[in-house]
C-alpha cells in the first residue's frame, strides 16, 4: 500500500488519545483518521473509514474493549487490531488473544517502541508485549500439563510454519518463504492451532518458543 497508513484510536482517555495522535502523524507512517473514546462510536468509525490499522483500549465504559474486538473482527476481518492497555493481567490478555489481537502492548512502552510495534502489526506481524511473554508461556504451561500437548507429533511442514510464526513472519511472509500457497499457510496454522488446543498466533509463538521449536531455520521443501 502506498502512503500512509489508516489508523483509527479507540480509547476513553482523551489526553493519552492526543499524544498518540502526535506520535503517528509525525512519523509519516500513520494517517490517524479517526480518535473515539468509546466502543460503540470506534466501530462506527470504522465500518464508514476503513482504517488499516486500529489502536483498542480494552478497559472502557459502556461497551468494553473486549466486546469491541470481537464486534471489530467480526465486521472487519481484514483490519488489525492491536489492544494498548494498562492491564497486565493474565486473563485480559488471554481473553484479548482468543477474541482476535493482533497484538497486545501495555501503555508504559516507550514512544519508539510503541510506534515501532505498531509498524510491525500493520504489516502482518502478531507483537506481544516482552514484559508479558513469561506470563503467557506460564499459562501455556498449565495447559500442557492439562492436555499433554507437550509431545505432539507436527509434520515437516508444520514445524517449518510454526518456526517463522515465532518469528513472526505474516502468511503471506511465510508462503514466500516456503515457496507454497497463503491459502496453504492458512491450512497449517489451522492445524497447529488445533493440534496444541490453541488459539491465536501470538499463544503459538509463545509455545514454540517455551518448548524450543523456534530455532533454526527451516528445513528443505518436501
């Protein structure tokens, strides 16, 4: 896409709403196209502007973030969507990832950061927080105890998409990369997902990378 992309903020803090606006519009990256301090008005917003890229408080009045997300992925599968939160906890997190994230970042990160991971999700990347890795390999963990997801049995080329997941490489990235199809990548992220009782992404790379099925590039096409 040319130009800068369309980004769209939904959050009820105004002054933290104007200093995001700040920061995207003088990176040249960004096109803040619309900023809303409720659910209800961002989804709205984003069915008549078609933003590329959406920026989600997850804690807000009226419709909350979560209820957004899902109304937002539902209408708009296209469009990223990444949460910007004060909540480090555990079930936001987990939650926000199952309703559809592209990503998961805390509102203490520093502007460059910020911006950088935000760059990254809107060209196809899955970001979580670093602070919040440990906490989702923690409850990855608990689920495997659960389920013995730990000794799964993955086919070549499931190892080789689950690798460039980790490192979080988009579907189209990963069917370059393999020299394969998207709809096929599509194929195998889907079985990933089912075969370790995932269910998004970003828990996949936090489980590849927990149980050491990340390193190493892939290996040759069969």
């Amino acid at each position: 896409m040319s130009g800068p992309l369309r980004l769209l903020l939904i959050d009820d803090h105004p002054l933290l709403r104007r200093g995001l606006v700040e920061l995207f519009e003088a990176s040249g990256q960004f096109r803040v196209v619309g900023s809303v301090s409720s659910g209800g008005e961002g989804i709205e917003l984003a069915r008549r502007l078609q933003p590329d890229m959406i920026l989600l408080d997850l804690h807000m009045p009226g419709l909350d973030g979560l209820a957004t997300l899902d109304a937002l992925k539902r209408s708009q599968p296209q469009c990223r969507v990444m949460v910007l939160t004060a909540s480090a906890a555990r079930d936001d997190l987990l939650a926000a990832l199952r309703a559809g994230a592209d990503g998961y970042l805390l509102k203490d990160s520093e502007p460059e950061s910020l911006l950088a991971a935000v760059c990254a999700c809107a060209s196809g990347q899955h970001l979580l927080d670093p602070t919040l890795t440990a906490l989702l390999a923690n409850s990855l963990r608990e689920r495997e105890v659960a389920s013995e997801v730990a000794h799964v049995e993955l086919t070549e080329r499931e190892r080789q998409t689950l690798a460039l997941i980790a490192e979080g490489f988009s579907n189209k990235l990963i069917a370059r990369q393999l020299g394969i199809s998207e709809g096929t990548v599509k194929i195998y992220v889907k079985h990933l997902l089912s075969k370790l009782n995932l269910r998004s992404r970003l828990e996949l790379a936090a489980w590849a990378h927990r149980s050491g099925r990340s390193d190493g590039p892939p290996g040759e096409t069969q």
